[in-house]
C-alpha cells in the first residue's frame, strides 16, 4: 500500500514547537491518501477546525504544488509566531510512503523551500522518456522565443497595421514552430503525416490540431495555463502598439528601442513562464519516475476551485456579449473552439442580412457538442444522460440542456447536478483531471440547505472515488460531516501560542484533542448532536473496526440497522484514558450505548471499571466472542469474523470501505452471516 501526506514545516502556523523561551522549526503532517495506488486512490479528507486554526492554511500549503510560474513563497508564508531565522524559512513536502517492514518502507518526496526550489528524495534517475521530452521542450521553446521576436518585428515594422486578429496571429506562432519541426514531431508522436504536404489541406491542419495537443499534453500545460501564457504574450504587444501610436507623429523613431524593450519583455516577463516548466525538468523528470514505477502521479495536478454558480440566466448571452460570459468562455474552450469565429460570423451576418450564415455556424458548433456531453455524462455517472445544444438567434446565443427529450432547468434540478455542473464548466472543461490529482475547496456549500449540503457531500465522496481523486476540503459546515464518515475527518487545533496541530484520525481518545468537543467547537456549534436522539451507539476500539462496521451496514439487510451508529475509542493506555472515555461516551449518547472489544485486556479494565462507577452501569461492554456463538472464531481481532474472504482486507479497511459497493459481492455466506450476528445482537441488547 501507498499512503501519501504533505508535511509542513515552518509554514505560517503549522510546523513549529516550542524551545524553551522561544520556538524551533518542526514539522506537521496531513494525511491525503490512505491508498494511493492505481484503481484505489481517491476520497473525500475534510479539514475541520475553528476559526483562525489553521484549515485554510493547510490547504494552501496543498495548492503549492499546482506548479504554477510564481513558484516563491508569498509574504503570509512566512510565520509571524516567531521571528528566529529557522522559524523563518518555510518547507512543504509532499510524500508516498510505501509500505512495507518498518525497516524498508520507501519514501519518495518532493520538498518546496524557501525560494521556490524544489528538492528530491532519493534522488531522480535520468530516464530515456525524461531525456526524450526535455530535448523535445528545449526545441519547442527555443523556437517559441525565435518566432516571439519574429511577430514582434512584423508588428513593428508594419506599424501594427496587420488586420488579422491577435488569436489567429498567436495560434500562427505556434504553427511555426510545428511547421519547423514536421517530420521530428511526427517521429515523436507517432503521428502519421501521409497527405499532410500542403499546408492549406484540411489533413495538415489537422494534422497541426493533433501536434499541438500532444505538445501541450507533454508539456502538461493545462487549458487556463496555455491560456494565461497567450494572454500575457498579447498584453505585451498591445503595449508596444499603444506606444507606437502614441509616438506616431513624434520625430524620434521607436522602432529599435521598442524591439529591444519587447524582446526583453518576452525573456522576463512571458519567458519565465516558459522557463519555468524548462528549468523544472528534474521536478518533472522525478514525477515521470515515480509514475513508470508505481502507475500514478506522485503529486498529480492541484486544482483551486473556487466555487462558480451559474443561473439559468448565464445560459444566455446576446453575442455581443459572449467573450465577457464566463460560462460561454468555459463552453467554447470546452469545444476548443475560438469564439472570435463567432463574433466575426454575427458580425459577416449583421452585414450581409444572411441568416444562413448563423444556420452553418450553430450545425458547426452543434456537431461539436456531444464530445463535450459525453465528457459530461463520463464524469457525472448519472444514469440519466444529458445532451447539450445551442441555439442561435438573430441577437443571442442560448445554450440549451436536455435529460433524454426533456428540456432541463437548471434551478429545478437536484442539488448534486447543479454543484457538479457548476464544477464542471468552472474547473473541469477541460479534460485535464487525471487520477492522483488534487481539488480543494475553501467552504464549500455555505449557501446550502441541509438536505443539499448532505446530498453533496455524497456527490462529492461518490466522485472522488470514481474518478480517483483527492477531493480536500475545509469546512464549518455539520451536515458535511456523516457519523458512518467519521474516517474522512482531520481534525486542525491551536495551542496557547497559536500553532496549529491536525489529528489525522477522529478517535474519542485522540492525544491532541478532546474528541467531541472539539469537533463541535470546529464546527461552531457545540450543541450540535452528531447523532439523532434515540439512536444506538456502538464504541470500538480502532479505526479499523469502525470502517468494518460502518461499511457492513451498507451490505447487510436488517431492520433497524441504519439506527446504529459506530465510534471509535482510540488506544486504553491508562486509568485516566477510561474514565476520559466515559465523559465521551456520555457527551455522545447517555443511553443505548454498547463498548464492543476483543477480549482482551483493554476489554477487562473497562469492564471492571463500569461496574464500579455508577455512572457508567448503564453502558454494555461486550466482546466479539459473546455476540457469535461459534467456537471457531477467535476473540482477538475482527479480521477473524472474515472466515475465507480476508484478502478483502488485503489493502486496508479504508479501501474495503470506500470500495464495499464492488467488494461487497466477493464477501462469502460464513463472513455475511458473522457479520450479520454481530447486528441483530447489537439491536437486541439494547433493546433489552
């Protein structure tokens, strides 16, 4: 198994302790995936604390590893807890550790440092794939910089008198550099190049569409970064060509001094975005690595959603309009399709009174949508499938949603298809979501009710796990959070001096929080009952049991089973541990509530300890022994109720829970019926 984490150290308020009279750099980890392997990652981690503890920060240090072009720590990076010069130099690492004997467990990390730079451990190996596609970059951008310089020369020398739109001129550049490099890049990718000789034929531009895309992929830019980078080339032209203008009717001439000044803005200003994935070729060449070895992306790609909220309303535009819609900017990037052809077809339109000219224009786009449904459908996993069109009109374009031949409302549809479409055309256009991948949230579902927020959280489990990615995200919210998912919580605390702690397990005995109340408190509520009254409370031992247990209520048919609710205990060191135990016990539930253990001796000390204490009589302690009456099963862990499927086990009860829908029906007779004795005594003890 492969468990992946981030640790901080000295990141604003995470990673410090304290050093006498002053403090010391440390380190604190949040744990992100309890298996990271192909066809296993993926979940839901939701950060609880309150406010001011440290969520948000948790989740920035996550996003630092979006490989952006800025790669250097900002300003509030810095801790202001303590000014020592070791407190002031910030490290992130993200790492999959994987398991093995304590003695030969690996570890592979990335470590972000103070400055930006990245380091590794072990190690990264030159590969004949890194070497391949740092020789293809460093062609790419040597020749992306030539033809800058060239477009910026053309401009100046025609006193930008060029007619032929930005877009067009910026999608030329990069031809160019195709061009330059045919029969190399067709060798790369295995493209075949056969009726590709003329380049006005439809083959060669598709031919182009297809090099393109695989040097983007290769390059692992994503659509908003490509798009970013284009924008900034543009941003630096047009500020030459206000220049020039400005200096037309002056008698000194700009020209050289301008292209000296542009050329230096290509190299400092849009360079360093290119640069950045150039110089990094080690961080991307240990990322190849690991992924030839284990299958999957060490540290995947980060996503930053910030929640969009389209309306009805933003599923129309009139056309003058559309380049300023973020919706219609997220559909036409969808459709890789450039909607300065839509402006320049209602503008020949409005010209030519031709409505024909619309007519082509929406079968074009129309004949390009069920690509972009389809993607849809892939990822929503709704039984229902949905089909999208667009409609043009003289003065607007609608964009129109279907559910078989029904016509779709958005306000009147269910909440997870609203969030998962606002998700959908506000982050995941593109295609670019890969397993192994990362996307946090900052408050998600504020603005929703109860029965929403919990239909989303679902929404939410349900996709991360399909789709195998991390989905972290720091939340107030108490219907977010489900008594049978307690295992997605991470708990984020301060001390008295304002460093913040994560527990990566909920147990009721946890070293570094007082269990319910503190969940309550991160929750801003503490009258906040986790369970309904009247509902029967088991306690078990470790997280182990829990996500057993809560994982066979999804399988076991029984009646009165979805009013059982499980909690783990944590580890009994002490006296002081039981009579802590009884506190939380009583906070959660002061009747029906049943210990269930191994018989062991944990079992008899709490034992012992209830029937002395007259206010913890009232609670049942039990072992796994008295609730089956088979002499062939053993006391001591509930693996042995798993009589010949345990390799159901064999990556870990997080996985067995998360994945019980496909699990479910490898489970044999014996085990069901082990199980299903366990419940039907549970229910009846208490009862009684």
């Amino acid at each position: 198994m492969i468990e992946r984490t981030l640790s901080m150290e000295a990141f604003r308020n995470f990673g410090l302790a304290k050093d006498g009279d002053g403090f010391k750099p440390s380190s604190e980890t949040l744990i992100l995936d309890r298996n990271f392997e192909p066809g296993k990652a993926g979940g839901l981690v939701l950060l609880i604390g309150e406010n001011g503890a440290g969520k948000s920060n948790a989740l920035d240090a996550v996003n630092h590893f979006a490989w952006t072009t800025d790669n250097r720590f900002i300003d509030k990076d810095y801790t202001i807890i303590s000014w020592n010069t070791e407190c002031r130099r910030p490290r992130i690492t993200m790492s999959c550790i994987c398991a093995g004997s304590p003695s030969n467990k690996q570890k592979f990390s990335i470590t972000k440092e103070n400055g930006g730079v990245f380091s590794f451990s072990p190690e990264a190996e030159n590969s004949a794939t890194s070497v391949k596609q740092k020789d293809l970059k460093d062609r790419l951008f040597s020749n992306f910089f030539t033809f800058c310089q060239i477009e910026a020369d053309t401009f100046l020398e025609n006193r930008y008198t060029n007619s032929r739109p930005i877009e067009t001129r910026l999608n030329d550049i990069l031809n160019d550099v195709i061009r330059t490099h045919c029969k190399d890049l067709s060798a790369d990718f295995k493209i075949d190049i056969s009726g590709c000789a003329y380049p006005n034929s439809e083959a060669y531009k598709e031919f182009l569409k297809q090099v393109q895309s695989q040097i983007m992929s290769s390059l692992k830019l994503s659509t908003q970064e490509i798009d970013r980078i284009k924008e900034r080339i543009w941003s630096v032209i047009r500020e030459y060509m206000d220049f020039a203008h400005r200096q037309e009717s002056s008698m000194y001439d700009p020209h050289k001094d301008m292209y000296e000044r542009f050329v230096n803005e290509v190299y400092y200003k849009i360079g360093n975005d290119l640069r950045f994935f150039a110089e990094n070729d080690q961080f991307f060449q240990y990322r190849t690595n690991f992924k030839e070895r284990f299958n999957i992306d060490l540290v995947g790609k980060v996503f930053e959603y910030k929640s969009e909220s389209f309306s009805d309303k933003d599923l129309e535009s009139r056309w003058t309009n559309i380049s300023n819609s973020r919706f219609f900017s997220a559909l036409f990037k969808a459709l890789s399709y450039d909607i300065a052809i839509v402006e320049d077809r209602y503008q020949t339109y409005k010209h030519l009174d031709g409505y024909g000219i619309l007519k082509d224009l929406q079968e074009d786009i129309n004949q390009k949508l069920p690509k972009v449904a389809n993607d849809f459908n892939k990822l929503y996993n709704s039984p229902s499938k949905y089909s999208f069109e667009i409609d043009l009109s003289k003065d607007e374009i609608h964009f129109l949603i279907r559910k078989g031949n029904q016509r779709v409302v958005l306000k009147n549809e269910a909440t997870g298809f609203i969030y998962f479409f606002n998700m959908y055309f506000g982050l995941l256009y593109d295609g670019s979501l890969k397993p192994g991948d990362i996307i946090t949230m900052d408050e998600p579902a504020t603005n929703l009710s109860v029965p929403a927020q919990k239909e989303l959280r679902s929404f939410l489990k349900d996709f991360a796990i399909r789709n195998q990615v991390l989905i972290l995200c720091a939340t107030h919210c108490p219907f977010l959070i489900s008594p049978d998912n307690l295992d997605e919580l991470r708990i984020v605390s301060c001390d008295e001096n304002g460093i913040a702690s994560i527990d990566n397990e909920y147990t009721l005995l946890s070293k570094h929080s007082k269990a319910t109340i503190d969940v309550k408190r991160a929750l801003t509520i503490e009258n906040y009952q986790i369970i309904k009254p009247g509902s029967k409370v088991v306690f078990v031992e470790s997280m182990e049991e829990y996500n057993i247990l809560t994982a066979f209520k999804k399988v076991l048919d029984i009646e009165g089973i979805n009013d059982i609710y499980f909690f783990p205990i944590g580890k009994v060191d002490e006296d002081e541990d039981i009579a802590k135990l009884m506190d939380e016990i009583r906070r959660i539930n002061k009747q029906n509530s049943i210990i269930l253990l191994p018989n062991d001796t944990a079992f008899k000390r709490i034992g012992d300890y209830c029937q002395k204490d007259a206010n913890s009589r009232n609670v049942l302690v039990r072992n796994y022994s008295s609730f089956i009456n088979k002499k062939s099963i053993p006391d001591h862990s509930i693996r042995t109720l798993f009589v010949t499927d345990s390799l159901c086990l064999k990556y870990g009860s997080y996985y067995f829970k998360n994945h019980i829908p496909s699990i479910k029906d490898s489970l044999s007779d014996k085990t069901r019926d082990n199980f299903r004795e366990i419940f039907k005594k549970i229910l009846n003890d208490i009862d009684e």
